[in-house]
C-alpha cells in the first residue's frame, strides 16, 4: 500500500468513526471538497451533473457519477468502487438510484448530525500527510501572490494577470485550479474553483480591460497541492490612497495580526473575532467589516470557524485561513487573507506575504 492511499484510508476511518458516533450507515458528500478528501479525486471540472461520494460505516467509500466522467475518474488513477449513470432524460432519476443503492442501508435519527456537519467534524483536524500538503499548497499561493505583485503594472490587463500567475503556479508544480468565485457580498462559494475568475482576483465581475488606477484592487488566490488547498490574498493600489483608506487598510491589517497571535488550542472562535475587533481600534467600523473572519482550510474552504458568535474552540492540527475584507472601499474594497495551522502551543503562519496595501505607482 502505498503512502498515499494509507493516508487515504486513514482518512475514511475518520468518517467512519463518526458515523459509527452518530448511528448512521453512510454519509453523502456533495461538496468537490468532501469528495476529494474521501476519493482524491478533484470533480470540478468534471462535465456531468452532481458526481457525490457515499462514505459508510465499514470505511467503504463508492463515487457515483456520470458516464461521460468515466476518463477523467479512470485517469486520475481511481480504482475504487464507481455507479456510473448515463445521460439521457432519465439521468437524474438513475443518478438518484445510485445514490440510494450506495448508500443503503442508512437511516437517520431526528437530531441526528446532518451529512455536512457530519463530514466537516471529520475533515476538522488535519493528520500528516494532510499538513504536507497544506504547506506546499501555501508556497504556491505565496508564488501566486508574489507573480501579481511583481508584475503587476497599470497597463496590465485582467487577463493577463491571470495568465501570468497560472504560468507561475504551473511551473510551480500547481495545476489549473487556483481561484473560487465569490458572491458579490466578498463571502467565498467554497467549493468552487473555476481557473480564469477575474471577480475574484481584482473584484470585478467582469474583464474590465486595462486597470482602474483609482480603484483598489483585491485579490484572492487558493491554489491546490494534491488536492489540498492554500489562500493568500492582499489588495494592491496603483495610485497614491487617500489618508482615510491608508489608515483603514493599517487597521485591518492589524487586525489580522491580532487574530493570528490570537489563535491557540482551546481558544474560541469568538475570543479570536474579539481579539481582532479590538485592534480595529475603532478606525474601521466593525459593522462595515465582512462578519465571517476564519474558516477551515483543506481540500477546499470549509466551514466558518471564526465569527463573533463562535463557540468552537480550536484544536491542534486544525488549519484556518483568516480572510479580513472591507466591502466597497476605494472602489472594490480592501481584503487580506493568510492561513495558518494551530499548534500544541500557539498557531503557525503557513504564508510568508504581508499583510498590508501594496502601494505600486
């Protein structure tokens, strides 16, 4: 058994144990995240409707998926078991039967953890070889990062600044997948990650053409490394800032940094939302800030984990990417973004990029 596929394994009895905690046969997972964890097989680009992974009790895990998929599972070296169904008009309701033939016998309780709170309470922590694969994937985004901000000038267009960080990633060992959609409000679509977002990158939800030199421009980047996902995003400017949006941007980068040296095993998600509301100092309203401040980071960006009302305290071996974004500021807002990995004793910065506007003119 090779490395890989122990870690696999490993992983599956994670799922396994909490079904077995929960009652439950099997579990659904829909989200490309969950079903890369469980299959190591990366859907997003997969042609066909709604592929899923039925993990069960035993540590069995089936993929069902469309038909017109089958080369791209076969050649991404999946050799488990696979329910194909075909395409047609009734391609939903064959899908549906495969589903439920995966997944039977299950039955569930009322009150009985849902599949996603299932599935994130076993994706929480994070074991070796998952770690390895979140430090190389962090040292693609720090190469993402430093492609934009080393090559980007004010005659640049949005397009191009895509191909340039592709090219970087790709050298780099990365492949295509490296930038999620985000709805317009600044929260990221987790599970998403088309290659050529521009709304994301400068946010925009168009190709502008050549840059708005007046306008701040956000970028976010989550490159995958073997499935498994970095984030590192900051906000470039191409013209002098205004003292106003100088002094916003230095208070939420301050609040990153206390947010960081906040985070601890045992600590909660609240006490760390606090720690950065109070180096805000004030300069930035906390109620024009982005509420959602710390998620779960492994093969995708999962569940909020750091918000003002969190509960949840950190553990060791979990990672979490810290994303702080003022909407609509300068324009297109300011956001900053870094992951880091709680430790027995304190947390790890993953990324080595700053957290501060990047003033390029």
């Amino acid at each position: 058994m090779t490395d890989s596929s122990t870690a696999l394994t490993a992983r599956r009895a994670r799922v396994a144990a909490e079904l077995d905690h929960a009652g439950r046969g099997a579990v659904v997972a829909e989200s490309p995240a969950a079903i890369a964890f469980l299959t190591e097989v990366d859907v997003r680009g997969f042609s066909g409707r709604g592929p899923v992974a039925v993990a069960r009790r035993d540590g069995s895990v089936a993929l069902v998926a469309s038909l017109a998929d089958r080369p791209l599972i076969e050649g991404a070296g999946y050799d488990g078991e696979v329910r194909y169904w075909t395409l047609g008009r009734t391609a939903e309701r064959t899908r549906l039967r495969e589903i439920v033939a995966a997944a039977a016998p299950d039955a569930v309780t009322p009150g009985a953890p849902t599949d996603t709170e299932l599935l994130d309470a076993a994706m929480r922590t994070r074991d070796a070889d998952e770690i390895v694969r979140l430090r190389e994937a962090a040292n693609l985004a720090d190469i993402g990062y430093t492609a934009i901000v080393d090559r980007m000038t004010r005659d640049l267009r949005s397009l191009e600044i895509v191909r340039n960080v592709d090219r970087s990633l790709r050298s780099a060992g990365g492949g295509g997948w490296w930038s999620p959609l985000e709805r317009a409000e600044g929260a990221s679509v987790m599970t998403h990650y088309p290659v050529q977002s521009i709304a994301v990158l400068l946010g925009r939800g168009v190709e502008p053409g050549v840059l708005d030199v007046a306008s701040t421009l956000p970028f976010a980047l989550y490159p995958l490394s073997r499935g498994y996902a970095g984030a590192a995003g900051t906000t470039i400017v191409l013209s002098a800032p205004s003292a106003e949006l100088r002094s916003q941007a230095e208070a939420l980068g301050a609040g990153v940094q206390a947010a960081l040296a906040a985070l601890a095993p045992g600590v909660t998600g609240g006490q760390v939302h606090a720690a950065f509301a109070a180096a805000l100092g004030g300069t930035v309203p906390l109620a024009d800030v982005d509420p959602l401040l710390g998620y779960s980071i492994g093969t995708g960006m999962g569940g909020v984990l750091i918000d003002a009302h969190s509960r949840d305290e950190l553990q060791p071996d979990e990672a979490i990417s810290i994303r702080a974004a003022l909407p609509g500021v300068g324009g297109s807002g300011i956001a900053f973004q870094t992951t880091a990995l709680i430790t027995e004793s304190g947390a790890e910065v993953l990324n080595r990029v700053p957290m501060r506007l990047i003033e390029l003119y």
